[in-house]
C-alpha cells in the first residue's frame, strides 16, 4: 500500500509540521511502509538500500512516540561509521525543530571523551552512535541503556564487514527484552539474519529495492587525465562550460576547503560543505547557492546527502565514487524539477574500471567529454575582454584617462598601442589570453579505454597476477583438497575487494602486541578517510606492525591525516610499502 501524504501516516503534528516546512510532500515506498508499522509498536526487518529514505522511516515514528519528559536516552541508532551517525543526528535535529528541549548526541571513535560524557549527563533524548564507541560508555557507565524503548540497527551489513557484529550483539544483550527493535541492512547475510531472528522476534519484514538508473535529461560524461592535471581541467571546465550553479563532489573533508579556496583565488564564488561545518553554516552556504549569491559549493556525499537547489545546472565529480550508488545520488542534485543537467567525471587511468561499474549499475552510457583547445579558450578569453572592454569605453570618465595615457607615452616613447598591451599582460597574468598548452588525457577515446582494459585483463591472466595458483593439476587427490581449501580461504580474505580496483599495500606501525584487531583498523580507515569498508582490501596483523590494502591513488593530504590517526591512543604512522 502506498500512501500519498504524509499526514495519513500517524505521525506527531508536531514532526508533521517540520516536514511539512522542510518541503517533504509524499513518503518513499519504505515511508509509506515502515511509519504506521513502527507506530504500531511492531519490530521491523529492513533490507533497504541507501537513497530509500530509510532514516526518515524510523526517525519520524520514533519521534512521535517519544516521552519529552524522560531524562534518560530513549531511543538508540547503532551505524557502522561516524559519518553515518553524524548524518542521522543530524536529520533527527531536523526532525525535531519543533520539539522543546530535544537534544541528539552523536557519539563516535576519535571524537573527544570528555564532549560525549558531558552530552550524556544531560537530558538526551536520542544517541546515535558506532558500535565500539558505545560499548566503550557502557563500560564507563556513563550510558545507561534500561530506559532504552526503541533500538535501530542501521547498515546491519556494513557492520558485519567492518567486524563490528559482535560489539553489536553485547549492547544487544544490555537493552531491555520489550524495547522496540529496527534493522535495516542491504543484503541479509546468514549472521544478519540470525541477529534477526534473535533479537527481532516475529518482525514485520519490508524490502525495498532502490532505483540505480538516473535521470534521462541528466547529461553524462567523463574526462581522462591524469590526477595532477584535475584543478587545470576543472579550471578550464568551468570557464568553457555556462552553468548557473554547480557542485563539485570529492571524497575527503580537507579537499573541499582546498579545491573551494583556490577556486576563489581563481576568481570563482565559492565555497566548501563537509561534516565538520557547524549546522547553521551549512544551512548559509545552502541559501547563498539557492538565492545565487554563491555559484559553486565544493562537498562530501554525507554533507551534501538531501540537498535540493534547483538551479544547480552541473555537478562535477572531481573525485570518482568507490560507491555506484553515491554517483546516483551526487548527479541526481541537478536535472531537477524538469531541466537539463550535466554530469562530469575526472577519471585517471586507474579509474578505468570504476568508470564501467558506474555504466553498467546505472545502464546508461557515459560518453567522452571534450575539453576545448587552446586556441578555443584564447578565442573565448578574448572574446570576453573585448566585450568587457567595450561596455567600459561608454564611461565618462575615460577622458582623463586618455589624456594620462598620452602624457606617459610623450615621457616614455610609447605608444598608445603599446601602453594597452602592457597593461591587458599586467591585468590577465593569472589568466593569460594565450594559455599553455596543457596536455590532458582526454582525447583517449571510449573504445580505446576498453580495449586498454582488455589488454590489462589478458595480461593480469597470463601474468598470474591476482590469482592463486593452483597445484591442483600436479598434485594428487589429497593435496587437491589442501589447495582447495587454500584457494577458497583466499577468495573469504579477499572477498572485500571489488575486482575493478586497483589496490596498494601499505604499512601501519601497530600490531598483534598494539593489541589491535583487524576491524579496529577497517573502523579507523573507513572512519576517517570516508572509504566504504568494501574498498579496504586484506589486512595481515604482524607482532610489531600489519599491512592493509588500499585503492590506488589516495591523495597525500589523505594520507598525512590518516598517519596521525589513532587506535588505542597510538598513531597509524600508514606509509606505502615499498613492493
């Protein structure tokens, strides 16, 4: 059954009015489900992707039933990253606009202690939270979980490969036996399920499948260049390409201060959008981008999750998505409300094979972008200075300024023409009318990506490369078990990999005697340089350091911040291993 307003749902009039202003008209599919089932006081089993609307559907019901009187936490939201619980926290506090004294801690891994203990003493309604750092408060005591009504499982899956099941199942164990209880998961491996069936008891089960295929009127294509030619091909992008307002996507935090601040430097306005902005910030950046007092807004995918501008007429993936799913919601903010849009990727050439995962996921081809030349951009430079200097040369105030200019060429033996030469240099150096020629990549065409991809894949076949061999031929039956065994003990080691990756191996200065687990590392890593757990390749644990698998390509800045990072008080120090 679909309901088409909000209103028939059930839902507090309070939270109804704050959707309702929030522009929020119909519930999604999941909405429409998962609302009157949880205000019935039903356990719900999810298997939903992302973009559903999934957050919505146990955040509204959750609020509506929610004792404002209470001083202890009430409602509980377990996810796998500290940027999904910021994300969730946050779209609770926008739920609640019209809620009198709500409060929503976020509490997550290498965030400070002393913030999180002094959010608890005080009357919170809602913590959200990531597994390991919730049972570390339930171990200080200084989260009580008894009062706890309602428990939300969010990306139950992701949690199970980032290892982070079991510190689930132990705060599981610590909340009341008649707490409402969600899980929301992807897919529904074996160990999900039994959770479920553990914990959920006779559970309402809905699935909905999310829509991967994009928008027709959204134009699609991709740019081939190298990594350190990405800020001259934007550059160029955006001085070629008319667009009313635009954003560029990129993958960490820091890129998006970087990338806006020498936009700006460059003559653009622009500005940058990531988690760390505090919320009235973000709103302000939104409005200006709305009200066209800003043109370009540099984000995150969490930070720019839900944004909807109309006149956004670009969106630039100035970093490639590991997730097929996030370049469905990154392109899908533009091609609203009937217009056309236009989707870029700048991809290297390791990126060949996440360029064709995104093809196929979203069945529509990406064509070649073709960047103009030279000689293009000279002609449209100066066409533009011709006509800024004409609409100058109505003003009245020029008459002094000829008579100067021909008291200095008297002085200095100019001339009038020289004079204006000189001064357009001084004034475009930054810009110059006759641009160098840059040598991007991009002129490689379709086919030739393809056919480069074959050749990689015959010769990663004929070289062995990525495989493990097998003995089995020369063996005999026994040792073929052996091997078998062997093989497929390396597939499991090696199932979270994506084969379209090109992946590095690289070092972190802690170990068994650190003691460090596997998933402290896949939670520091996807934690802080917002990797999805699935792109964090094999991790082998020595006594004194481990070795972890990484995509290719990972910006030093990335890689500075990440060395800092820490488990258990103590830096990763990550540096490329030497192979």
């Amino acid at each position: 059954m679909t309901l088409s307003k909000f209103s028939s749902l059930g839902i507090k009039p309070a939270i109804l009015k704050t959707i309702q202003n929030l522009g929020y008209e119909a519930p999604t599919p999941i909405q429409a489900i998962c609302i009157p089932a949880l205000l019935s006081g039903k356990n719900l089993l999810g298997t939903a992707q992302t973009g559903t609307g999934k957050t919505a559907a146990f955040a509204l019901p959750m609020l509506s039933q929610m004792d404002n009187k209470q001083k202890t936490p009430q409602i509980l939201v377990l996810t796998p990253t500290r940027e999904l619980a910021i994300q969730v926290a946050e779209a609770f506090q926008r739920y609640a606009r019209n809620i009198k004294n709500f409060h929503v801690l976020p509490i997550y891994g290498g965030a400070d202690l002393s913030v999180q203990l002094r959010g608890l003493k005080r009357s919170t309604q809602v913590v959200v939270g990531t597994p390991g750092r919730i049972l570390d408060h339930l171990r200080r005591r200084s989260l009580n979980l008894t009062q706890i009504k309602t428990l939300v499982l969010d990306e139950a899956d992701e949690m199970l490969r980032m290892g982070f099941i079991d510190d689930v199942e132990k705060i599981l164990a610590q909340t009341p036996t008649d707490c409402q209880r969600a899980l929301f998961s992807a897919t529904m491996p074996e160990r999900i399920r039994n959770i479920a069936e553990t914990y959920l008891g006779d559970a309402q089960h809905v699935s909905i499948s999310a829509k991967t295929k994009t928008v027709e009127q959204i134009k699609q294509s991709y740019l081939m260049l190298k990594s350190h030619q990405k800020l001259d091909a934007l550059t160029r992008i955006l001085e070629v390409e008319p667009f009313d307002g635009m954003l560029i996507f990129v993958r960490t935090k820091s890129a998006t201060l970087e990338i806006a601040e020498k936009l700006e430097a460059r003559g653009y306005t622009s500005a940058a959008l990531n988690g760390d902005l505090s919320q009235s910030l973000r709103e302000r950046t939104i409005k200006k981008l709305r009200q066209g007092l800003l043109d370009i807004v540099v984000a995150t995918d969490v930070a720019a999750r839900g944004l909807d501008v109309n006149r956004i007429s670009h969106v630039i993936n100035y970093d490639v998505p590991y997730d097929n799913e996030s370049y469905v919601h990154r392109i899908g903010r533009t091609g609203r409300a009937g217009r056309e849009g236009t989707a870029i990727i700048l991809v290297t050439q390791k990126e060949n094979r996440l360029l064709r995962a995104i093809e196929k996921s979203t069945r529509q081809k990406i064509i070649p972008f073709k960047l103009p030349s030279n000689s293009q951009v000279s002609d449209l430079r100066i066409q533009q200075i011709t006509e800024e200097l004409m609409r100058t040369s109505k003003r009245p105030e020029l008459t002094k300024f000829r008579a100067l200019v021909d008291s200095i060429g008297v002085q200095n033996g100019l001339d009038a023409t020289e004079i204006a030469a000189i001064l357009l240099y001084e004034r475009q150096k930054d810009r110059p009318i006759f641009p160098t020629k840059i040598d991007f990549d991009f002129q490689q065409s379709a086919t030739s990506v393809k056919q480069n991809f074959k050749q990689q894949s015959k010769s990663t076949s004929a070289s062995g490369e990525n495989r493990t061999i097998d003995p089995s031929k020369s063996q005999n039956p026994s040792k073929q078990k052996v091997a078998k065994k062997k093989r497929k003990k390396n597939l499991l080691e090696n199932s979270r990999v994506s084969s379209n990756i090109e992946m590095l191996t690289y070092r972190v200065e802690l170990g068994l005697e650190d003691g460090i687990t596997a998933a402290n590392i896949v939670g520091a890593i996807a934690n802080e340089a917002d990797i999805d757990s699935r792109y964090i390749g094999q991790i082998k644990l020595q006594k004194e350091f481990c070795t972890v698998q990484l995509p290719a390509g990972m910006p030093s800045q990335l890689l500075g911040h990440l060395r800092k990072v820490k488990i258990r008080q103590k830096e990763l120090k990550i540096s490329l291993l030497n192979t």
